[in-house]
C-alpha cells in the first residue's frame, strides 16, 4: 500500500457525519486548558514558551482557562445534535427520547455516583463537614444535579469543585429532546431564542446584580453556547454532502488557524480582568464570542486540509478526548490532595506561592500524569464496563418485555 496514496484519498474524503475526527482534537485542546488552569491554581507555575529566541508567555491562556468550559459545552450541543440532524436528513426516525436519557444515565451516572462516593468519604474521614444537615445538604444537592443552586453545596462544597459542569450538562440533557425537536422545525427561531435568552439573562444579572457568583453559570448563562454547537452540527451535515475542493480546504484551514488566533485575543482580553467580580462579568461578556469562535473552528476544522486535521485528530487527541470526562472530573481533586500531601519535596511550607520553580514543574506534571493515569484506569476499568452492563441488562429487560407482550 502506498502511504502517499493512503493521505491523499484521506484528504480528498469528504468529512464523516457520524464521528467528526478533529472533534476529538478541540475536546482535548479545551479540556487540557481548563485542567492546567485548575492546577496552576494550586502550583502558580506561571508558563512560557520560547520560539526562535523569542519568549512568549503562556500566563493570558491559563489564567484564563475556565473560560474553555464554554467550548465543552459548545461541543456538547454539537456532538448530541449531530445524530438527529443526520436521522433528519436521511429520512429516518429521529433518535427516542428514551433511548436518549437511558445513554446518557449509563455513560454519566456511575462515574458520577463513584466520585461522590469517593469524595464524599474522603470529606467525611478530613471532618470537612461542620455538621450532618451540611454533608446531607450537600450530598442530596449533588446528586440531583442542583448543586449550583446554592452558595454552600457550589463554592463551599468539600467535594470536587469541577463537578459544577456536570450539573450544568445534566439540566441541558433534561431539555434537549424538546430542544432538539423544536431546532429541527424551526432552526432559526429556536437558535435566536436560545441565543436571546442568555444575552438577556446575562445582561441582566451583570446590570442588576452585585454579586454575580452564583447566577453567571446557571443554565441560563449557556443556552447560546449549547444553541451555537447545535447550529454546527447543521452547518456541518449539510457541508458533508458536498464535493470538498482544494479551495474550499485551503479556505476552511485558514479560517480554522483564524478561530484559533481569535480564541487567543479573547483568553489575553479575559486574562487581563482586574478582580474577581470583573472576571465573572468578563466571562458573561465574552462567552458569545466564545461560542462563536469555538462554533467555526469546530465546523471550519473539520472541513480542513489534510495536515491541520490531523494535528486535530491523531492517537494522541484520540485519546486526550476519549478519557476527558473522568480527567475533567478528578484532575482538580486530585491536584488539591497532592498539594496538601506534601508528597512533592519543597525547601519552602508554601511553595506554590514562594514561587520554587523546581517544585512547581515537578508538582504540575505530577498533576497531569496522575490525572491522566487515574482517567485511562477509570475509563477502561469502569466506565465503559459499567456502561456496557447496564446496557446488556436494559436490552434484556426490553426484549423480555416484548416477549411478554407477544404472549
């Protein structure tokens, strides 16, 4: 087989519909910075990269790596959305709405319950909790997904503080069939008001509220990131059943290097937020921009020239991406235990802050690997078994249901 030959019918297919590749490669560029910003949060390893003798600081990208949640769940709506744009398209039967909230339960609730459990304990054995109605509150709050509701189970919960997003995806999931259904029918209706929505609520909480902590990422605050990955997801099915030129993947690969160029004004605009207040304003204000940004890069990339989709897509974003839930959801905790550990040696009590540059490049890599390692463990060990289990037992309860019918 000819390699050479091998590239080119690869650069000439046109883009799949059903697993959009270079999607693996932004989930795993937008949850590698949203990990490096929690774990500089514990190591103040401010970074930099030298190019031709030219130092260039990292610091603006992670300073401001939270505002990449915003891409994972632009991602999200996209990925979701995908198949019933495609069933649309086809002619067929759009996706059921059991089917839908059974998938997602089985692949999010087990790793979801493990954590708790794990997190849970841990708080329990460190005397985290002041008292029993405390640890209830919490624990009761977190496992209906409402914990972002209140101050004490959001900002003071003893459990891990990344899980926040996971609250935020499971109140979306509850509304995407209806979502779903009403984008088919009326695209730009629907994208307009979801869009109007969060500009709306938004903008009214940055006008009306003084402290903005607890409302700017409610559900509200995201509709028009999730509306944006949905509208991809249209974009993309209907470019894939069109010839891809050279013009058109030159065209796509530029814009795609632009979205990325962008991205970065917008991380060193956020980057420079004076304050705590003004950072969750800023957030507000430039997640339009985000999702627009992260919207054409998802759909421009994936009509891209060979070469940038496979910086995008190649074994190691495939994997970044595949273990990102389980890294997104234990990077944070578990950086905050080694810190407290002490594992790492230091001459200093505070070296995070003393600034030990030794300490804080061996910190954060010990961060990343442990993350990483504890992700692969648990997502070949458990979540995809678990999964599987549960999917083994509910088509044996519904094919013993239809027998039961049938008799």
């Amino acid at each position: 087989m000819n390699p050479f030959k091998t590239w080119l019918d690869d650069a000439r297919r046109a883009p799949d519909v059903r697993h959009v590749d270079t999607c693996d490669g932004i989930r795993a560029m937008a949850i590698l910075i949203v990990g490096w910003f929690h774990i500089w949060q514990q190591s103040w390893l401010y970074p930099s990269l030298t190019v031709f003798g030219r130092e260039i600081s990292l610091d603006p990208l992670v300073r401001s790596g939270y505002m990449w949640v915003d891409i994972m769940i632009l991602i999200s709506g996209f990925c979701l959305f995908l198949p019933w744009v495609r069933a649309r398209e086809e002619g067929r039967p759009l996706p059921a709405t059991g089917d839908f909230y059974a998938r997602r339960l089985m692949r999010i609730e087990p790793s979801y319950l493990l954590a708790l459990a794990i997190m849970a304990a841990v708080a329990i054995v460190r005397g985290a909790y002041r008292s029993r109605a405390d640890m209830a509150q919490d624990l009761l709050a977190h496992l209906t997904y409402t914990h972002t509701f209140f101050y004490k189970t959001y900002y003071a919960t003893p459990l891990g503080g990344a899980l926040w997003t996971l609250a935020i995806e499971m109140q979306l999931y509850l509304l995407f069939p209806l979502l779903a259904r009403a984008f088919l029918r009326l695209p730009a209706t629907t994208l307009a008001a979801m869009v109007g929505i969060s500009l709306a609520f938004r903008g009214w909480v940055a006008a009306n509220v003084e402290d903005v902590s607890l409302y700017f990422n409610q559900l509200p605050a995201y509709l028009d990131t999730f509306a944006l990955g949905m509208a991809a997801a249209v974009a993309h099915v209907r470019l894939s059943g069109k010839r891809h030129g050279a013009l058109q993947r030159l065209l796509c690969t530029a814009l795609s290097v632009l979205m990325l160029m962008l991205l970065w004004r917008v991380a060193r605009r956020q980057a420079s937020c004076p304050g705590t207040e003004a950072i969750r304003l800023g957030q507000m204000a430039n997640r339009l921009s985000m999702g627009l940004l992260g919207a054409g890069l998802l759909l421009c990339s994936a009509h891209a020239g060979l070469l940038l989709r496979k910086v995008f897509s190649n074994p190691l974003t495939r994997f970044v991406s595949s273990v990102s839930m389980q890294f997104y959801i234990w990077h944070q905790t578990l950086a905050v235990w080694l810190l407290e550990s002490g594992l790492i040696p230091s001459q200093s009590a505070t070296p995070n802050y003393d600034g030990e540059h030794v300490w804080q490049l061996a910190f954060t890599a010990a961060c990343f690997i442990g993350a990483f390692a504890v992700a692969a463990l648990l997502t070949y060990g458990f979540e995809r078994p678990a999964a599987k289990a549960l999917g083994r037992r509910r088509d044996a309860l519904r094919g013993r249901a239809e027998k039961e019918k049938g008799a």
